[in-house]
C-alpha cells in the first residue's frame, strides 16, 4: 500500500505515528482530508508535482493567508524548526494566536507545502513537532515523474481510489484541498476506464482486473 490515513484514538495514534514518522521512506501529512496520512516514497514522485504547482508564488498568493505565507518562508529559511521555536521566531507565543497559528500549520500540510515529525528527543513534558519543507523533507528520495499537474492529480486519484476500492462519488470532494482541480480528472479517468463507475460510487479497476 502506498498510502494510508490513520483515524485512531489515544496512546496507539502516538506510538504508530512514531514509528511511522521515525522511517525515511514514509512522511506524514495531511494531503487527506487533513488528517494524518502516511505517504510511501512510491508515492513522492506524484505528489512533488502537485507540490510544485502549490509553491508558484502566483498559486501561494491565491491559496494562502499572510500568516501562512510567513510561516512557511520561515520554515524554508531555517530549514527545520520546531514548533515552539518557529511561534517565537514569529512573535506568535500569545495565547490568542493559538487555534490561528496552529489551523495555519494544518493548511500547508493539506497542501503538502510542509512537513512534521513529532520531536524524538524532547525537553520534559514538552511534546512539539519539527517542521521542514516538502523539498527538504523529499529531495533525496523523491526521484522525478516528470508528470504534468493534471496527469499528477489523476495518478493520485486512481492511487487512491485502489487503496479505498470502493467509494461514494460525493466524497472525493472532501479529499483534498485542490477538490475543484481534481473534478476534471476524476470525469477524465472515469471516461478512460482507469477506474468504475457504478451507481453513486466509483471502483478500482483492479476489481475488473481481477475479474478478467
């Protein structure tokens, strides 16, 4: 599996997510519906496509806030920064920039432009993540697709779609933040066969597959 989102409760979110977090050819994000999804490194190719489209500057201004764009420069200029120290960098410390600074971080990870990992060596009682870029994260083992955005979302779609096999229609738009982009592609694979529509739902076409 290339990918999976991991919805688990308490101590056993933590200890996975760890592990998971710990292996270099696995990060966390949440490209999915915002939520912490462990992507394989069989999977970076695609997604630095749809990552390159997000950092044109022209795309940044039209999908960011002025408070995102600031934290993600200042992760790009430190390199890897953990959160208490970028909050400080940024004179966010005060308690009523709270739920502002951290619904920022949670965006640029849905779009893929950051990337964290819980800190594996804290100061006692403090549980804090560190922050790098997708590039810096990725850049030597992401390799190259050289896909187009367009050709990117689709083979991120059809991925998706085969790890799920089955799903409803009406849900892909809570996939992801680039929901109006992926609705081309999704009625373009459908048209191809690349996956099935029965119903309200759409299929892998790895049922037809094993079907044949």
């Amino acid at each position: 599996m290339d990918w999976w989102s991991i919805k688990i409760s308490g101590q056993s979110v933590a200890h996975v997510s760890q592990d998971i977090e710990g292996r270099k050819d696995i990060l966390a994000n949440r490209i999915f519906r915002r939520t912490k999804t462990f992507v394989s490194n069989k999977l970076w190719p695609i997604v630095d496509t749809i990552v390159k489209h997000h950092q044109d500057p022209a795309v940044k201004q039209q999908i960011l806030s002025d408070i995102e764009l600031k934290i993600l420069e200042a992760i790009e200029r430190e390199g890897s920064i953990r959160t208490d120290r970028l909050r400080k960098k940024l004179k966010l410390e005060a308690k009523e920039n709270n739920s502002r600074f951290h619904r920022s971080l949670t965006n640029l990870e849905s779009y893929g432009l950051i990337v964290g990992v819980e800190d594996p060596h804290p100061e006692k009682h403090l549980h804090a993540n560190i922050w790098q870029t997708w590039d810096t994260r990725t850049h030597e083992s992401r390799g190259r697709a050289s896909l187009s955005y367009s050709e990117a979302l689709a083979k991120l779609l059809v991925k998706t779609i085969d790890a799920s096999i089955l799903v409803r229609e009406d849900q892909i738009p809570q996939w992801f933040k680039w929901n109006s982009d992926i609705r081309a592609a999704k009625d373009q694979l459908i048209l191809d066969g690349a996956i099935l529509k029965s119903g309200q739902y759409l299929v892998s076409s790895r049922v037809r597959d094993v079907n044949s």
